[in-house]
C-alpha cells in the first residue's frame, strides 16, 4: 500500500470541502429560485393585474409571502441541507487537524537547539 504526501492529501481535502460547500450553496440557490417563482406565480393570480414587460414592483407583502415560501422550502429540504452542513463541519474540522499536524512547532525547535 502506497503512502499519500500530507500536502496531496490535505489538498483532496479541501477540493472536496470546496465541492461540499458548493453543493448546499446549489441547494440554497434552487430554494431560494423556487420561491421567488411560486411567490410571483402566486402575487399575479392573486391581484389579477398585469404589469408592462418592465416587471412588476417587489412590496412588502410580497417580500412576506417570498420569506414564508422559501421558509417552507427549507423545511421540505432541511434532511439534505441538514446533512450537508453537518459534512462541511467534519471536513473543517478534519482539515484544521491536518493543518496543526502539518504545522512546525516553534516550541520544540526552540528547546532542541539549545
């Protein structure tokens, strides 16, 4: 069995950090694009107005109705964000161990010459 350079595999780790965290922010992004769609959806059938191609205007009630979408969204999807959060706090967790092993100690180089 070949042994892995700590630099090589320090490096596969935070590429697949950087993966992982790229994931829920793909998660977030789905939500988030979800409720605006649903709200918009939701605001033009409920005012039965129509607005000229420059788009319609964002109100407060509006920004209400995105908020609890997107909040019913996250809980539909809390498993997967859930368990995406909890990877990402290993692999930090992990790396910052790697690290402070990689780490020369200042301490002991200092007692060792003297």
């Amino acid at each position: 069995m070949t042994s892995i350079s700590p630099q090589v595999l320090l490096a596969r780790m935070e590429a697949s950090r950087r993966e992982t965290r790229h994931h829920l922010d793909l998660v977030q992004r789905q939500i988030a694009a979800r409720a605006e769609r649903v709200t918009v959806t939701q605001k033009a059938k409920s005012s039965g107005r129509t607005h000229k191609r420059s788009g319609s205007r964002w109100t407060p009630s509006d920004e209400r109705l995105f908020q609890s979408h997107l909040q019913a969204l996250e809980f539909q999807r809390r498993g997967e964000i859930e368990a995406l959060s909890r990877k990402l706090a290993r692999q930090d967790a992990a790396i910052a161990a790697l690290r402070a092993r990689l780490e020369p100690h200042p301490g002991i180089n200092e007692k060792s010459a003297a």
